[in-house]
C-alpha cells in the first residue's frame, strides 16, 4: 500500500512542547489517528480527529488536520518524560484495518 | 477504554513447531478483529482480516496457509503460526472493532521467538 510519512526522531526537553507530523495519503481516509507505544508494549490510541475537524484538543494533546496537504500533527504541550515513546499516525484504510506510519521516536530529556 | 488482551504475552518455540496466540475482546463484541506483524524498529504491517463467522482475508504476501486464523467467535480471534521458523520471529499485535464507536483497540502484543 502508499505510505503514511513521518519523522523517525524527536527530542525535546522536559516541559517543552512536542510536535509530530505526518502525512497521509488517502484524501477519503474518514478518520486519522495518533497510537503510542512504549518499549516492548502494544499500541494505546491517544486521539483521533474526525475528517471533517481541522483541530481537536484533548487536554496536552492537540491535534491539527490539513486535509489540503494531507498533513496530520500531534502537539503534546508540557513534555513529560513519561511520554518518551514512539507514536504512530494511522489512517483507516480500505475496509476497517489501519495504514500505519513508521512511527517516531519521542525522547524527553530533563 | 476498551480493552483487549492478547495471550500469551511472550513464547519461545523450537523451529517447526506450532503456536497458537489468542486475541480477545473483553468488554465489547468485535466482529472484525485484525492481526499485525511488527518487525523490531519498524511499523505495523497488517496480515490479515479476521471476521467473525467467515474465513479471514490475507494481505498480499501472507501465506494463509502458514498463519491460520479463526474467529469462531464475537470476542475471539486467533492466529496460529505452523511450522515455525526463525523468519517467523516477530512481534504479533491484534486489534479489535469496536462497532458502536468505529474504533479499534490494540492488544498487548505477542512476542514470538523461534529457536
């Protein structure tokens, strides 16, 4: 299948903000979303925007959608080291199954 | 949030044996589940597309043959690895549909490692 792009590496400092971009390839693609996996675990939804939304908070987490540019991100306001991970943005795909990028490396330093 | 479990969590096997992992649906019936494969630093690739009742769809380049699934029921998918090889070795991730909210939640993954 096309890809989904992202950046394979972030670092930030402790109580910056983190911004993870993505882009999608699917214009129809009715919803996008942000996993996070930490070291040898599965994945945990974090949020998801619905397509016809151009941002959607939910707490630290911001999500922006520039379905123009097909262009997904994640803003996590206030970077905590616990939020050091690696986080996928999927597009559903044909049918139910998701289209994952490969994912990008969140490292905090304190 | 909804959960899935995934059993076993991590299982050593010897080349040509066969392992059967679980992925179970706790708190909501999922008439579709689906199986991923994650190779160390990369992402989740789908194999296939398991639906309740009917036989699974592959993607491209999975052998049914070798990985058999069966979703006998609304909370119950497996994927059994026969004959495994060292090849084989992988994270396994299956997710499940949540109807009511179009969602899909993640299982806790399965780490296969044959000998």
């Amino acid at each position: 299948g096309e890809d989904v792009e992202q950046s394979l590496f972030l670092s930030v400092r402790e109580g910056d903000s983190s911004v993870i971009n993505c882009t999608y390839t699917d214009s129809s693609s009715t919803y996008l979303y942000w996993y996070k996996q930490e070291p040898g675990a599965g994945l945990q939804l974090l949020t998801y925007i619905f397509s016809n939304m151009d941002m959607k908070q939910d707490q630290r987490l911001t999500v922006l959608l520039n379905k123009k540019d097909k262009h997904l991100s994640l803003r996590i306001a206030d970077t905590q080291t616990g939020d050091s991970a690696i986080y996928f943005c999927a597009e559903k795909g044909s049918g139910y199954a998701l289209n994952f990028g490969k994912g990008t490396s969140l490292l905090v330093t304190p | 949030g909804a959960v899935v479990s995934q059993h076993p969590s991590w299982v050593i096997c010897k080349s040509g044996t066969s392992v059967k992992i679980e992925c179970r649906s706790l708190d909501f019936q999922a008439t579709t589940m689906f199986w991923y494969r994650q190779f160390p630093k990369q992402s989740l690739m789908l194999m296939a597309t398991s639906n309740e009742g009917s036989k699974a769809t592959y993607e491209q380049g999975v052998e049914k043959d070798k990985f058999l699934i069966n979703h006998a029921s609304l909370t119950l998918s497996t994927l059994t690895v026969t004959s495994a090889h060292p090849e084989d070795s992988s994270f396994y991730i299956c997710s499940a549909r949540d109807p009511a909210g179009d969602t899909q939640y993640f299982g806790p993954g399965t780490r296969l490692t044959v000998l």
